[in-house]
C-alpha cells in the first residue's frame, strides 16, 4: 500500500512541478504551430493513456491481473520517479519563460546551453521519462510495465526528432554546434 501512496506522490509532483515551475505567457498555451507537426497530440494521448492505466493498476494488482510484485522493482522505480521530479524542476527553472508545452518559437527566443542543458538538450523530456517508468515500475504491473515505457519511447523519440528540426530552423549552425557538444537524453552516453 505504502508504494501506492508513494507513486501517487510522484504523480502529484508532476502536476505541482507542472504548475508552479512554468513562467512566461507561452509556456502554459496549448496551441500548435507549424513546427510541433502532431507531436504535442501524439505526447498528449501517450500521457492520458498512462493517466487512465497507472491509477487502475492496483486494481489489476488486487485481482491478480498481470500482477509482478517485486519489491526491488517497486524501490527502483520510486527512486526513478523521484529522480525524474527533481531533473524536470531544474529543467523547467533553468528554461525558465522558454519551456513551452507545443514546440514553438518564442519572442526573443535564445538558445539555452547553460545549466543541465550543457550536457542534455532534452531534460524536460528524460524526466517525463523517468517519472512515468518509474511509476509503472512502482505499481509493479506487467501491463504498465510494459505499455508505459512502449508508448512513452515512440511518442518521445518522435518528439525530440521534431523539436531538434524547429530548432535547427530557428537557430542553424548555434544549434548544430551544441548537438555535438551534448547528448539528447543521458549525459556522455545519448
């Protein structure tokens, strides 16, 4: 029960994070432009999935469905999740008015290479990563544990292929010069 409670917490600290950490007249507008080509739709249907199935689990867990019951994983989970809280708050605080929900060019929009950014162009993202895998992980469900980290992989991948196109548009040759300096997702590795 106690992992239960501990996963919903994580789940609440998306939404604080996702409240409070977010500044700027754009970060919080829903609407598409030409650059985001679907990837805020496909992201937002990944994120209603795991919205509808992760709450459910302990139900599936109780009747026996797909239930895994490892607490190793449940543990490693937690602390996946929790990492990913605190990548997604210094993700959101170092882009500050600059972190938008849609792919968008911004007024006055600035490449951002300070800060965790030096060393991954996308944080925001690992962090939804981590959180929502570490969650299914947490609820040690086969159905969430594998759904989760799935749909999360194609919805994310496409994403950040999208997003590395705007910017190349938008900044040209800066933004190819910090794409051999960082990695997309993990520090020195990818």
């Amino acid at each position: 029960m106690l992992v239960y409670i501990l996963s919903y917490s994580l789940f609440l600290g998306f939404f604080v994070i996702e409240h409070f950490a977010r500044c700027g007249k754009d970060t919080k507008n829903m609407s598409r432009t030409e650059h985001d080509k679907g990837s805020t739709t496909f992201i937002s249907v990944v994120m209603g999935m795991a919205f509808i199935i992760l709450p459910v689990t302990p139900i599936l867990n109780l009747l026996g469905i797909c239930d895994i019951h490892l607490l190793a994983i449940q543990i490693v989970g937690l602390f996946l999740g929790a990492g990913g809280l605190a990548v997604r708050y210094v993700a959101f605080t170092t882009l500050g008015r600059f972190f938008s929900r849609t792919l968008r060019e911004a007024e006055g929009h600035t490449l951002i290479t300070s800060g965790i950014y030096q060393y991954i162009r996308h944080p925001g993202y690992l962090s939804d990563l981590m959180i929502f895998f570490g969650i299914a992980m947490a609820m040690s469900n086969l159905i969430s544990f594998i759904l989760i980290p799935v749909t999360f992989a194609f919805a994310y991948t496409y994403r950040i292929y999208t997003e590395e196109n705007m910017m190349i548009k938008i900044f040209g040759d800066q933004y190819r010069a910090y794409q051999k300096t960082s990695k997309r997702l993990i520090p020195f590795i990818v």
